[in-house]
C-alpha cells in the first residue's frame, strides 16, 4: 500500500493572523513611583531595581553594603532578561555608581504590548525565583546556626570528661632552653 502525495498549482494566498486576546495574568509588586518618574523595587534581599521607562532602562543597586551575592543576584538577573528576550546582553554594563549595573531595553510598542509592562512581569517572575533560592539560603544558614549553638549530645562533651594534658601547645611556658645561645633575652 503506497501512499501517494498529489501537488496541485494553487495561487499563493494572503495569509491572515488573528490574535486572540490572552487572560491577562495579576501580579502582586510593591513598586514606587519616584518623582522623576522612575519604578523603584525593592522586594529582593540584597539589590534594588530602578526601572526608568523613559529611558529605556533598567538598574540595579545593592541595598546596604556590596559583596559576592550582590553581584551574584544582579547577573542572574541580567542573564534571566537575557534569556526571556527583555535585554540585549551587549547593553548590560557597569553604571556610574558603585556596585551598580544598567541594561537597556525598547523602548517601542510592539503590537499590544507595553515594553515596561512586561519588564515588570519578567521581574516578577524573578522575584519569585529569587524568594525561593534565598528561603533555602537561609534555611541552611540557620541549621548550620543551630548545630553550632545547640549541638546534639553526641557531637559535644561536657567540661571536664576529657582529662587536660600537663603540657599543650607549642611554645613552653617558660621559653626554649636554647635561648640565651643565640643572645636573645625576652
């Protein structure tokens, strides 16, 4: 049994896209709206983000004192933009102000779409990734806490069950017998 495939000469016809309407999805951000104009976020543990819809772009800075995980969330950040298609990864730079980077995103309506509404999206949907991550940070932070201070009665000992040697260390506690050879008096 063959199957058979007939081409038949068609004119090219126009092709017609509709776009349905999709549900629109509610999100909950604290944003504030600063008096140039610019969206301030600061729901994340260590960065805040300041989104300037004129401008086309977004920056991020460290909420108290900068180190590893400062620039550790604002890369993963930058690269989880990059790979939804909100950033170009060539405009991802340092900015003018210590710790801080900057990326630029269009500014142009396509189609329905506000750029900045779904600059806003794309950061809530990190936001919620970021929530989790931290969560299991300080879960282990704090077990590891715990175990130091509260230790289980197998992994400590009580003061005096382990008897003290007469001499510790490495330095006697009257000096080296040798000292006085090579002249030196402490």
């Amino acid at each position: 049994m063959a199957d058979h495939l007939e081409l038949k000469d068609k004119p090219i016809e126009d092709i017609h896209l509709v776009l349905k309407d999709k549900d629109s999805k509610k999100i909950s951000l604290a944003i504030r709206k600063t008096l140039d104009g610019n969206l301030l976020i600061q729901e994340h543990n260590s960065i805040n983000i300041v989104i300037q819809p004129d401008k086309g772009k977004i920056i991020t800075f460290p909420k108290e004192e900068y180190d590893d995980n400062c620039y550790a969330d604002q890369d993963d950040l930058f690269k989880f933009l990059t790979t939804s298609g909100v950033i170009k990864p060539e405009t991802i730079n340092g900015s003018n102000i210590y710790g801080s980077l900057e990326a630029m995103f269009p500014i142009e309506k396509i189609g329905k779409e506000e750029p900045v509404e779904v600059v806003i999206l794309n950061l809530h949907n990190f936001l919620e990734k970021q929530k989790i991550k931290h969560s299991i940070n300080k879960k282990y932070v704090d077990d590891l806490e715990q175990q130091l201070l509260n230790p289980e009665d197998e992994e400590s000992t009580e003061l005096g069950e382990i008897p003290h040697d007469k001499f510790k260390g490495s330095i006697p506690k009257w000096g080296f017998p040798t000292r006085g050879v090579y002249r030196y008096n402490y």
